[in-house]
C-alpha cells in the first residue's frame, strides 16, 4: 500500500511539471530593457526554482529575480545585461524556449525585414526551404532590427513536417521573430494546435519602445472576428501615444502593383472603396473577402484611422504587391517568399521612425537565389546560388563544429560563439561570390545513396522516367546529389528529402547518382539490343532483351575534392548553374552496360510481378482440381455420365 501511494505522488509530481510555455515564444517575443521586467505565462502552475536568460557568448546563463503566481512568473532583467535575443530558461531547463526574450533600447528608427507566404511544404522549381533558408540568411546579415513573418509559414497547417522544417531552418535567425499565422496555417489545423506549439499564440501584441506591435489571425476564411476587433480596440486605447504597426495575413485593401493614396471618411466609403471610379473593373481597393463581417471590418478601419496606425502589413497575394495609403496609414501587401507563382517570389524592407513616418522600400525578388543549409554529427554545409547574400552572415548552428573548408567562393569565419547550456553555437563569417560552398567543422563525408523506385520499371520509347534517390549522410549532411553531372537539389515530400531526376526515354540509359565525396551510384535504365549471328540452317532471328532497370555502385570516377582552408581570399572556378563543383561530379558512363552487376539492394523484375503471382495461382488452381477430380466417388462419375 504504502508502495502504491508513493508511485502515486510520483506520478502526480510528474504531472505537475508537465508544464510548457505558452507566452513569450520565438515567434513572439517578448521586449524588455535592461532592469525592466516581462511576465512569463506557463499552460500550468508548477513550482519555479530559477529563472534565467541565456544566450551564445555567455559562460553562464544569467540569472533573474522573479515572482510566481498560479502559472504566471514576473522576471526582472538584471540591470546591464547586454542588448540581444536571449534563451528563456526556467528551472535549470526544465522548461526552455529558444530567443523568446529581446532585451534591447530601442528609442530610433526601427528597421524591418517582412517574410510571407513561406509555405514550407510546398514544391515548385525548388523546395520552398530552401528559399527560407537564403531569406534567413539575408535577414542574420542585413541592417534590420527584427523579422516579421506575415502567415502561411506551412503550406498546410495539419501537417506537423511542416512546422518541423520551419522552425528547423527560421530559428537560425539571430534576431528577434515576430509573426502570424495565415488561411494555411488553418489548413487542416483551424484551431490552430500545431502553429501554437510550434511558433507561438496567434493574436498578440508587444510594446518596443515608442512602437506598438500588433499581430492580428484574419483566419482561414479572410476576415476579422468580432473578438478580435475587440482585442484591437482595447490595445489601441491602452497605448494611444505610441506608433502602431499591425501584421496581419489577408490585405484589407489591395490593387494588384499599384500604388494609391485615397481618403477615408466612414463606413459609407467602403462601397465606394470597392468600386473602381474608372468602370474598368469590377473591383478596386477593398480584400472583398473582409466583407464577410462587414461590421466588424468597419470598425476596424474606424479604429485604425482614429488611433492613425502607421502602418499594415499583409501577404497572401503571392504574385503581386500594392501600397494602399488611406488617410495616412500604410496599407503594404509583399509578394510570396516561397508559395506558388511564376518567376517573382521575393520579401520588403521597411523602416518606421519614432514620429510615425515610414519608409516603404522597393521589393526584392528573389526567384532563382536560394541557399541549402545541412549539417551532422561532425559539419554543417552551406551551398548558395545567389547576387543577394550580404558579406557578412550570421546563423545559429546546433553543435559545435571547429574548422572551415571552401569548396567555392570565399569564407571566412569571423567569430563563433558557444552557448551556455551547449544548444547551439552562434557564427558570424565573411562571405564572397554568387556560388559558394563551404563546410563548418570537420569534413569527413560518408554518404549513402539508393534508389528508392524508378517509374515505369519497364520503360518503352517516349516515356517520361522517374528516379526517386535518397542520400543521406550522417557526417555531414547532404547539400545536393549529382546524375550525370547534373546538380539535384532535394524534394521534400516530406520531412525527409529524396531527390527525383527525370528524363525522357528513348534508349538504354546509363545514369550515375553520386553525394558529394561519396562512391556513384550506376543504374541501367532498359537493356541494350542484341542480334545473334544467323547459322547456316535456320533463317536469321533477332532476339530482344526486356528493357530492364540494373544498379550497381562503382568506385569514385575521380577524387574527392580537396578544399581551401579558411584563409581563402581568391574565388575558386564556379559550378554552372546546373552542375557542383567539378570535384563532385561522376565520370559519364558509357552508355552500354550490359554486364552491370545488379546490386543486392535494388534489383527491379524484368518480368512484372504481378503475371508472375497470377501464373502461379493458375497452377495451384489446376493442380487442385486435377486432384479432386482423381478422388471422384463412382457414384458422382456415373450421375455426371
């Protein structure tokens, strides 16, 4: 008895410290200056023991003095604790949020980088990964204060990958984050479980300086609700003085590439803001999916004209942008970073001043730039194609990787911090050229490649063949595979990447995957024609193989490249745009290969499997009844006669 009550306290204790924090997040952090004080608010009570700050640079974490109530802790920042994003760290780790807590000074111009319509998940000319990861990089190393991401940051809500490889990839940004969630970030997912675990609560607002940050959800349907217009109204009235900025996903006025200053006067001025004075269109500024709750949308703009917000700022669009100036309020829709659209995905920069100005820069787009971050147990890599990239980069790695190698362009590492508790480890480098690859760490790859299918198996003149490839490598992470010398970059289906090589069929096909330092990978696509020679009796006959698919691995065509060390100051030769390096690429093979050696782990049937499981079920079929029909009674012979 008195075992069971002691596993019942146990297990009760443990439930009691299943706590998490569920404000401040990464996604919304908060802002306090050195000496202030910020609330902490857990999704239960637990017993607090300590509550610290950490950050890479730091021996120690930084410990504050702090209050507990229920499941909101009030800390004080201890006076002179240096400005930048800090790790909240609570009961030794017990709970932990990374850069959840901005402690900074800000009194000037507050510099803006805006994010949106991320849509990790998604798959076009590239993953869309990869274009978050250049904008990270662009955002660590460019003159901007903090990072807005205006929603959409998964393609589709419900499904947790897509988080996974978000906040993978945007947590490498060294600065504060701040965002909403967007119609597909709701995809799947309307209360929005997976976003708040992931990145944060879905309405917010934070007090920086002389600036007040409100973060809006306009929802799967694009309007507002009456709650949260209620919200809106009592933040704006605590903070009258201050300059407001408001992210918000679905624009509430938007033309597409235009910009328009016009006047607002009351709710009578929607319809004639949904009206185009030129007749040319059947619409003009008003997001008619707003309309939807008309009265709620007419208080928003009678609260944002009344309180003069300085400026909006919205996404979803993906092909266009527009600044909308009504009664001086900034209207600004950005184009998509990484969601569907043709040749024009890019981001906006902004800068706000502390007497309500704002600057609205030009977009960038960003299109055919994109950067592939990896990493394992022993390097990271980082392989860019860009003109955007600025000379000095900054990104938060997990581990702690000694060492440089530059397989292009130039690098060189200018600082790397070590945090405090081992999470991560901070590096700033100097960086140069349009096409840079280099590795942190130690260089030793050991990647595996292999053929996941090939469609169709059996393929005959015309067709389009599909080869999906895994390549993983524990050491070092992949960045790209190469086929024939062309650069693959990965696909991500889901969390794990393959890559997918496609061709059109119309002969036998040598084809040679090989990861950058690892052994190629030969695969036959079809079988060559032989013509057996005629005898001197029988007429001539020609004999055709099946067209069938072979793999085997063979040694490395060439050596594996041998890197520049850090103090590398003159670029290396680039690799085309669609090839690496020379290093990695595998020799051509020839283009017979009839005596290939399949290999044991992939060896697709010349003959379909499924004729092969129906002649066999055809044979124990006739089999059977040949059986029962020796075991005849003479009875049953006679009727049947």
């Amino acid at each position: 008895m008195k075992k069971l009550f002691s596993l019942s306290i146990l297990l009760l204790v443990a439930l009691l410290s299943a706590a998490s924090i569920i404000d401040p997040r990464w996604g919304t952090p908060a802002y306090v200056t050195p000496g202030g004080a910020f609330n902490i608010t857990l999704d239960t009570a637990v017993a607090i023991k300590s509550v610290a700050l950490a950050t890479p640079g730091l021996e120690k974490p930084i410990e504050m003095d702090f209050a507990a109530s229920g499941n909101v802790i009030t800390a004080k920042v201890p006076p002179g604790t240096p400005l930048g994003v800090y790790d909240l760290v609570i009961n030794g780790g017990e709970l932990y949020e990374p850069k959840a807590v901005w402690v900074g000074n800000v009194t000037g111009p507050l510099r803006i980088i805006q994010f949106t319509d991320v849509h990790v998940g998604v798959e076009l000319d590239m993953s869309s990964v990869y274009r978050l990861i250049h904008a990270a990089l662009i955002a660590s190393g460019g003159p901007y204060d903090v990072v807005f991401f205006t929603g959409d940051l998964a393609d589709v809500g419900g499904q947790v990958w897509h988080y996974t490889l978000f906040t993978k990839y945007a947590a490498t940004i060294p600065k504060p984050v701040f965002a909403v969630p967007g119609n597909h970030d709701h995809a799947g997912d309307d209360p929005l479980t997976n976003y708040q675990k992931f990145v944060g609560r879905p309405v917010w607002y934070r007090v920086v300086g002389p600036y007040l940050i409100i973060g809006l959800d306009s929802g799967f349907d694009g309007y507002l609700r009456d709650g949260q217009v209620k919200f809106y109204e009592e933040v704006l009235r605590r903070y009258p003085d201050k300059v407001k900025i408001v992210l918000i996903h679905h624009p509430p006025f938007y033309l597409r590439n235009s910009y328009v200053v016009e006047t607002y006067r009351g709710p009578q001025d929607v319809d004639r803001l949904n009206r185009d004075p030129t007749g040319r269109r059947s619409y003009y500024l008003v997001y008619t999916s707003y309309l939807q709750n008309r009265p709620a949308f007419e208080k928003f703009l009678d609260l944002t004209i009344r309180y003069k917000v300085a400026l909006v700022m919205a996404g979803h669009v993906h092909g266009g942008n527009s600044t909308i100036v009504i009664n001086g309020t900034y209207f600004v829709t950005t184009r998509t970073l990484g969601g569907s659209i043709d040749t024009s995905h890019g981001f906006r920069t902004y800068v706000v001043y502390p007497d309500g100005r704002v600057e609205v820069d030009n977009e960038v787009w960003t299109f055919k730039n994109f950067t592939v971050l990896t990493w394992g147990a022993k390097a990271a890599q980082i392989y860019a194609e860009s003109s955007l990239l600025p000379p000095t980069i900054t990104i938060d790695l997990p581990g702690e990787f000694a060492g440089l190698k530059v397989f292009n362009g130039t690098a060189e590492i200018v600082k790397a911090e070590r945090h405090p508790l081992g999470k991560y480890t901070r590096y700033t480098l100097k960086i140069a050229g349009n096409r840079l690859w280099f590795a942190l760490g130690d260089y030793q790859p050991s990647p595996t490649v292999e053929v996941v299918r090939i469609l169709p198996r059996s393929p005959t003149l015309g067709d389009v063949v599909t080869v999906t490839i895994r390549a993983t490598d524990p050491n070092v992470g992949v960045p790209f595979i190469t086929v024939n010398g062309q650069r693959i970059l990965a696909s991500y289906l889901e969390e794990q990447p393959v890559y997918i090589y496609k061709f059109k069929y119309t002969a036998p096909t040598t084809l040679q995957a090989a990861a950058p330092g690892g052994k190629p990978l030969t695969l036959q696509i079809g079988q060559p024609t032989t013509t057996t020679p005629p005898t001197a009796t029988p007429p001539p006959t020609t004999t055709t193989t099946p067209q069938t698919t072979t793999v085997t691995t063979t040694p490395p065509a060439t050596p594996t490249a041998t890197a520049t060390t850090q103090t590398a100051t003159t670029p290396t030769a680039a690799p085309s745009a669609t090839a690496p390096p020379a290093a990695t690429q595998p020799t051509p093979a020839p283009t017979a290969a009839a005596t290939v050696t399949p290999a044991p782990s992939y060896q697709p049937s010349a003959f379909p499997v499924e004729v092969v499981v129906l002649l066999v079920i055809a044979a124990v079929g006739a089999a059977v009844i040949a059986t029962a029909a020796r075991k005849k009674p003479a009875s049953e012979e006679t009727k049947t006669r």
